[in-house]
C-alpha cells in the first residue's frame, strides 16, 4: 500500500453513505504510553433502544508507524460508511501491524477494540453478541485468535485479498473469501488457495469470490462491474450471518 493514493475509496456505493452518523477519536486502548483509536460508523435515525450488529474492517500490514492512520484512508472511511448505510455499526480502527515481528502486539490491539466495543455496547447502541470481522491483506493473520477461540459472538469473518496462515482453521464459523486473480502478491493467493483446500477437506460454510481480473486491492483499484459484484457480495453475506437468531 506504501505508493498507492490512501484518499481512494471503495468502488461501490449505496444509498445514505454520505449521511451516517460517526463517533470519531475513541479510545479504544492505552498501552506503552499510545492511544489507540477507533472511529464508529453508526446508521443515522436509529431508535434511542435499538442495537446494531458490529463489522469490524481490520487493516493490513505491516505498515510504517509515520503513516497516515489507516482509520483515515478512503477505503475504510469508505468501508464504514458502507457498513453504516447497510444497517450495521462499522468499526473501523488502527492497530499496531508495524513488523513481522509486531503480529502478536496488532492481534492483542484487534482483541481489545472487540473488548472495548463490546464493553461500550449501550452506549453505542451495538449488539454485542453479533459481531463480523473483516481482514484485509496483512491483516489475515490477525483473525487467528478468532479462529482459534471461536468466540459465540463472532457470527462471521470475511478476507479481502487475505495473506492466511497456518493457524487458519475454517471449522466453525461462516466464511467468506475474495481474491483477485491478477494479485501480484504470490503468497497471497497460494495461501489462500492452501485454505480452501483445507476448508473444504473440513466441510465448511465457505464462500470463495475470485476477480479473475483483479489486483490486489481491487475494490479500490479495479473499478469495474466484478468488484462491485463482490463487495455487494460480501455485504450481503454479513447480513445473513448477523441476521437475529441466525445459529453458526
């Protein structure tokens, strides 16, 4: 991501992004003398008892610690107004992805904006039991500690253009993957190829969307009919997950 324009925003639009409601600046955690923070995007004319289920955009990395917060980069501005738009709380957060060596500190910083939204839930008017996680690139393997404890609130985890690891399980929890065909990331794609074949050797609940033409990062990059499709894709498929009453 280091030479791509950060103001750029996701390909696909719908109705009311532009008029949702944001709590920007939130503390989420404090550690080693940092603030982390979270911005939450919450649909507009919500009813003062009502609860939203929460998506939580997880970013990608490593990344350098002098770059422009991630929470402020179009795609996930753009990200949690979609998330906004379409009925859900989107939650969008730095973490500190800054070394290979660093994974375990952004893993804790993923875990701990969970903890704190879940904490903060009335205040925020958030569902706490029907959370969605959403990883992007280097961030895939900061989904391990949800694949490894499979908490009941975590209805669902979705990868866009995912790096995932051997710690990987897809038991469990519902699944959606994207990838672009054209991703000139190797490891990539082959990690995900190793997944599928894992997942569906384990019989999982799995979608697989492929852009036969897509780059990495193509749902800013690749503004054409198939990233829509899969975005579009990918939003309905986290409203059925954290549909009410819906069983993993």
């Amino acid at each position: 991501m280091a030479d791509l324009d950060l103001s750029r925003r996701i390909v696909y639009r719908v109705d009311g992004m532009a008029h949702v409601d944001v709590r920007r600046g939130l503390i989420y955690r404090a550690d080693a003398g940092t603030e982390l923070l979270t911005d939450i995007y919450l649909p507009p004319g919500r009813p003062p008892a009502s609860r939203v289920p929460a998506v939580f955009f997880i970013h990608g990395g490593p990344i350098h610690p002098a770059m422009m917060a991630p929470r402020e980069w179009g795609v996930y501005r753009s990200y949690g107004e979609l998330a906004a738009a379409s009925g859900f709380a989107g939650v969008v957060f730095n973490h500190r992805f800054y070394s290979l060596a660093g994974a375990e500190t952004a893993q804790a910083d993923v875990k701990a904006a969970v903890d704190y939204v879940r904490a903060a839930a009335d205040d925020l008017g958030i569902d706490p039991d029907r959370i969605v996680l959403w990883a992007f690139s280097g961030g895939g393997p900061l989904l391990t500690w949800a694949w490894r404890e499979r908490p009941s609130f975590v209805r669902g985890v979705l990868g866009f253009y995912p790096f995932l690891t051997l710690d990987a399980k897809a038991g469990g929890l519902p699944i959606l993957i994207a990838r672009g065909g054209l991703d000139n990331i190797p490891r990539v794609n082959e990690s995900i190829d190793a997944f599928v074949r894992d997942a569906l050797a384990a019989n999982a609940s799995l979608d697989l969307l492929n852009h036969p033409r897509g780059q990495h990062a193509f749902d800013i990059l690749d503004d054409d009919d198939r990233s829509r499709e899969i975005i579009a894709r990918a939003v309905a498929f986290t409203s059925e997950v954290l549909r009410p009453g819906t069983a993993r």
